[in-house]
C-alpha cells in the first residue's frame, strides 16, 4: 500500500513538474503565433490587390516598440474585387496576418460602408518586438490613440471588432476607454481566459490549472505570463456589445462565448448575443452569411447612430463625419495554430 502511495504521489509530482516546465519554457509559443514554420513574415498581398484604398501607418507603441497598421479607407464606387485571391483551400487553414484577412475586410467595407483600422501586434506582420500580454495591450492603446487624433474620421465612432486572442485584447481596450473613445465592442468566437484555454489544448492541465470558474486547484496560475482572463473584466465593460458565436467553432469550445455573455448581460443591458450554427473559429463570418452582416448593422445602427453630416472633402476625397470607423485589430488565436 506505502509503495503504491509512492507511485501515486511521484506519479502526480511528474505532472506538474513536466506542466510547470512546458509553461515557463513554451507558453508564448502556445499563445502567440506570429508565423508557421516554414513561412516568412511578410505579407502576400497589400489591400491595392483587392482594389482597397488604403494607408500604410507606422506607429510607436508606448514602450518604443515599431508597429505597422493598415488604414483601409471607404469609397462608394469601390467595391474591389469579386475574386478571391485565396484558394479555397486556404481559408481553412490557420491565418497568420492581416494580409489574410482582407478578404473579410474587403466584404466588410462594401456591407457597412466603414472605415477599417487592421492592426499588426508586435512581432506579428511588419512590426517590430515580440508578443506578450503587457506589450499587445500597449499597442492596443497606441492603435486606439492614433484612431483619436485623425482629422479625416469621426473618432466619436470607433468599434472595435476582435476575435479569439483579438476579442480578449478588445475587451481589455475597451474598458480601458469608456469615456467614448470605443463606442461599442463586437466580440466572435472569444475564449474567457488563457487559463481556461490551457485545459483545452493540453487536457492534463485542467486540474493545475483553471480561470475563476475552474474548480481544481490551479497551483501552476501564478506561471501564466499571459492570463488574458477575458472573463474577470468584461463585466466592467459599460459600451454595447455584440456577441458573435459560431456553434462549431473547434478551437474555442462555443459555452465560453455564453460565460462571457452572461457575465456581460448581468450588469450592462446593451448586450447581444447571437449563435450561427455552422460557424467554424474562422469563418463564422463566411458561414454566416447574409444573416451575419445584417446582425452587425442592425447593431450598429442602433448602438453608433450616424451623427453627423457626411462631407466629401476635396482635397484627399476621404468621407469625414459621417462613416463608421471599425477597427479590426491583428486577431491571434489560442493555441498551436493562428487565428
């Protein structure tokens, strides 16, 4: 019996031994992708590909860390290109910049006829540095600064959209600026926390490790460099939410999209939540359809009323006033592959 007990216990001591290392040594590589093996970090294709009007923006996050951005700029006889520029194939698979995401973006501007702001994290893309939870949320920051001091937007309109790593970096931005810099959040296909996504990509790790809800012991916690617990502030967000789940998402389980809606709804009424049965973590968006993009503009015309007049300036033909501002940020998923 005294022999099996040891067993036993040795047993259990390996586990988190081996948990304990495999977070110190490789969690950032767990979290943060910033490029497949085998693959370059530059971008395939600019948004002039897609027949986007855009700007390259370069920007100094707070810490001096270099970042780049795209500003993809509304045009009512723009609707760029009908092809896509991806093989089916392709948008299966995990996305690594936002260079990928234009197809999106590119079906985004024509459906409601807004500005985009395409965010790339530190280490991600073009820019510079390398990921964490403080450094993103600096640029986050930066990002939503230089959104404010623009003249050729109406910076009283700024949602930002975010999914999966994207939506937790959102939430926190969000909260951080309630005093109408972010009018309103949309959220798709986000985890509550890093310590909660832990068990689900490493199954033995739920017992060592969990968010607020989790009912083990979570002794290995306090080695999380990058909690993202999405959970613990989203009730502290005051501006309207969207909350986009697709029921089939194989990455982040869908219940975390409903934890993170309740604990939302119990204190701040403007929040929506809407479920798409075939949405997958990538394309729920695709999936969705018609019904997806409807969804988004119903909520955006009555949380982010048009305010003013829209103008045309003749200068740089960019719409002032009157144009949403949607920024959709460089989105990282959880786990080995990229959102």
């Amino acid at each position: 019996m005294v022999s099996y007990m040891s067993v036993l216990l040795y047993g259990v001591g390996g586990i988190v031994v081996a948990g304990m290392a495999l977070l110190v040594a490789f969690q950032e590589k767990l979290v943060y992708v910033p490029v497949l093996p085998g693959l370059t970090k530059s971008y395939p294709i600019n948004p002039a590909r897609l027949r986007l009007m855009y700007e390259d923006v370069w920007l100094r996050s707070h810490d001096g860390v270099r970042l780049h951005a795209w500003f993809i700029k509304f045009f009512p006889d723009c609707q760029g290109s009908n092809n896509s520029v991806f093989p089916r194939k392709c948008r299966k698979y995990p996305i690594i910049d936002i260079a990928h995401r234009l197809e999106m973006v590119r079906i985004m501007i024509q459906r409601l006829q807004c500005n985009v702001f395409m965010l790339s994290y530190r280490g991600y893309g073009a820019s510079d540095g390398y990921p964490s939870q403080r450094g993103i949320t600096m640029d986050a920051q930066a990002a939503l600064e230089h959104l404010s001091q623009r003249t050729d937007i109406d910076t009283s309109r700024v949602v930002v959209f975010g999914r999966s790593l994207g939506g937790a970096v959102g939430a926190v931005l969000t909260k951080n600026n309630p005093d109408k810099v972010v009018a309103a959040l949309i959220l798709e296909n986000t985890f509550t926390s890093i310590l909660d996504m832990a068990g689900v990509l490493l199954p033995f790790l739920k017992w060592f490790i969990g968010g607020s809800s989790s009912k083990g012991p979570r002794i290995l916690n306090c080695l999380v460099r990058s909690p993202w617990s999405t959970i613990d502030i989203i009730g502290e967000i005051t501006q309207p939410v969207l909350f986009l789940s697709g029921l089939q998402d194989e990455m982040v389980p869908p219940f975390h999209m409903q934890l993170l809606y309740a604990k939302a709804a119990a204190r701040n009424r403007r929040c929506i939540f809407v479920e798409f049965p075939t949405g997958m973590h990538m394309d729920t968006w695709l999936a969705g359809g018609d019904h997806y993009w409807k969804t988004i503009q119903l909520f955006l015309e009555q949380n982010v009323p048009e305010t003013k007049e829209i103008q045309l300036s003749h200068n740089d033909n960019v719409f002032r006033g009157g144009k949403m501002n949607h920024w959709h940020q460089d989105l990282k998923p959880v786990g080995l592959s990229d959102d």
